[in-house]
C-alpha cells in the first residue's frame, strides 16, 4: 500500500495506552500508518485519552458501530472489557476492517466460533492480543519443544500466579469480564504450551474453580462487586497422550502454585515461575538430561535486557504488516479458538462437577 493505513481503537482503558503506544512509535518510525479514531462508552473518555497519548487530528466516538461506519478504517484495536470483545470484533469485520483483538478471545466458546465465522466470510484478518509468543523466551523454548530435543512431550505442569494481585474495576465483575483469572492470565499460560506443541487437540478437562479471596472482604477491598473466579485449576488431556496439569490464580495464600515443567521421554524443561505473573519469563530456563548414564542439567540464560525488544512492537507490527501483505493472521483464530475452547470446557467443568469432553464446532 502507498498511502497510510487508517487505525481505530474501541476502548480506551488500559491496555489501549500500549496499543496505542505501539501505533504512535510505528507512525513515528515507520509513518506507515495514522490513528484516526477513538471509541469508548464512557463519554469524555476518548477525548482525555487522546490529550494523555498525545494522538493528534483523531475523531471521538462513542458508539463503535458509528465510528466504524463513518472512518473508513483498515485496521482497529478491540481493548474492550472481555464481554464485548465478540460483538465489536463481528461488527468491526463484517464493515471489512482487519482486527486485532485482545485477550481472551471471548468468554464463550460460541462467541468464538462466531468471531471465527465472521472472519471467514469477511476474507479479513483478526489476531487475538497474546503478545508474549513475540518475546525472545518464549520463541525460544517453542523451539526447544519443537526440535525433539525432549524426545516425546507427554506431561506439562503450567500455570502461573500472584499470592495477591486482583485487578479492580471491570475485570472482577461478570457483567462485564465474565471470566476472571482463567481468562486474563491463564489464557497466556495455555497459549505458552500449547504453542509450543503445535496446538495439538483437546480430549477432555477436568477442572475445579474458586472465588474464595475475591469475595472476602478481609482479603479484598472490592469483595462486594467481586462475581468471577480468583483461582482455577484443571488437568486437560490432549491428543496424543499428552496431559496439562494447569493452574491459575490472582489471589491465594502462598507465593507460586509452581514452575513451568515439561517433561519428555529424552529430557525436561523447568521455566521458573514469578510472583506476579502475566505472561512472559523471570529467569533462566533449565534443562534436564541423561547423558551416558548421567543426570546432567544446564541452565538456558535469558537475553540481557538491554537486548529484549518489547513483545508489544512484534503485536502491534506484525497486525500492521500483515494488513499490508494481506496476511496471513500473525496469531490465528485456527489456533486461540483450541485456547479458548478449553476455557470454556474449564469453567463447564467446574460447574458441573466432573469431567467434560472438548468439542470445537467446524468453522
């Protein structure tokens, strides 16, 4: 494309600031690209939003469906609370504007298998927000997965977690966020593994879920307008004989629910956990293996920090190249509906008390 790539953004709460960070660094850089629009419910939101960018020349909005009738857009950011990300991906696609929406992809399975649906007969492209698969860690423990190196994967303990880190305002409530930390961080802990094994496909979940802390007013502040989960936890069996054990938590009374562990026939892989994790590493990986009879073991160094790009540059960039390629989705709906599938199979589980099958409908 010659000319500058028009890009919206429907929410202006938090996490459009690294959206639109991003857009902002890429215009300036690049100039490839130009922020035209902002959207949120609230009113005067957009506006206070742009002034504390500092996004020039933008249109306020807010009704997303005004905003996407009227702007002409190639490309929009869905930052919204998680209970609209499915209505404003749709209405975004259906109107041919490519997509980037964050995490989760949905709340429900149905909601996904409808985002799916509308990307499909749109021919646009809609990548789901995971932007720690763009760190240098993680790409580099998919390749230690995907070179053999471990012989068979057949058992992985992932999870992640904070002995006290709730966020507040609409990420508690079911009304709006309709899931809670099985939905804001677990997503990613699922999204680290089974990256890392090709997205293989999910068999059955059995799952157990809490709002024991959430809904404690002695343990927090905001417990009266607390309606979602603060910790889950689920043993997940995948094709191909491999299980998951999975454990997630905002809140709980000790400080990790343990590392990352993948073990394989021919050796094991230890990703240290962190004591308020969202997604990315703390330390040093370490390898396990038996070499001529010996227990050996290496520890897998992570980049300086002066060499770590932000992951977010590779979210944000590579949404806005593949616009102008014409794709392909840099983190496909193909596979985050896998992800988004055993969410919904965990809080089904949960439920009802027992184990439940996965079923993904065709798209």
């Amino acid at each position: 494309m010659d000319r500058k790539l028009r890009i919206g953004i429907i929410g202006c709460g938090g996490i459009a600031e690294a959206h639109a960070n991003r857009y902002m660094q890429r215009q300036r850089e690049v100039g490839d690209i130009e922020v035209v629009a902002l959207c949120d419910i609230i009113p005067g939101k957009a506006e206070e939003f742009a002034k504390g960018m500092g996004i020039p020349n933008v249109n306020f909005y807010e009704n997303h469906v005004e905003m996407l009738d009227k702007e002409n857009l190639d490309g929009v950011s869905v930052c919204t609370y998680n209970r609209e990300h499915a209505r404003c991906t749709i209405d975004a696609l259906n109107r041919g504007v490519n997509v980037v929406c964050e995490k989760p992809m949905s709340v429900t399975l149905d909601e996904a298998v409808a985002m799916c649906k509308a990307e499909k007969e749109s021919g646009k492209i809609l990548s789901i927000g995971f932007q720690p698969r763009f760190a240098p860690d993680m790409q580099q423990m998919k390749e230690i997965v995907r070179s053999g190196d471990l012989g068979k994967v057949y058992y992985i303990q992932t999870g992640g977690g904070r002995r006290r880190g709730i966020p507040g305002d609409t990420f508690i409530k079911d009304s709006t966020a309709g899931l809670g930390a099985v939905g804001d961080i677990g997503c990613y802990s699922l999204d680290m593994v089974l990256d890392a094994l090709n997205y293989p496909k999910p068999l059955t979940v059995t799952a157990f879920m809490s709002d024991y802390i959430g809904t404690n007013p002695d343990q927090y502040e905001e417990a009266a307008d607390f309606s979602v989960d603060d910790f889950a936890a689920a043993f997940i069996r995948l094709e191909g004989g491999i299980i998951i054990d999975f454990r997630i938590a905002w809140a709980m009374n000790v400080d990790t629910p343990g590392d990352t562990v993948i073990l394989g026939t021919e050796g094991g892989l230890r990703i240290p956990s962190d004591d308020c994790w969202n997604g990315d590493f703390c330390g040093d990986m370490t390898m396990y293996k038996t070499v001529n009879g010996d227990n050996i073991e290496y520890t897998i160094d992570r980049l300086p920090d002066d060499q770590r790009q932000s992951c977010w540059i590779g979210k944000i960039g590579s949404f806005v190249d593949a616009i102008k390629t014409g794709g392909p989705s840099p983190i496909p709906t193909s596979q985050i509906i896998i992800n988004q599938a055993i969410i919904d199979a965990i809080v089904r589980s949960a439920k009802l008390g027992k184990e439940v099958e996965v079923v993904i409908p065709e798209i």
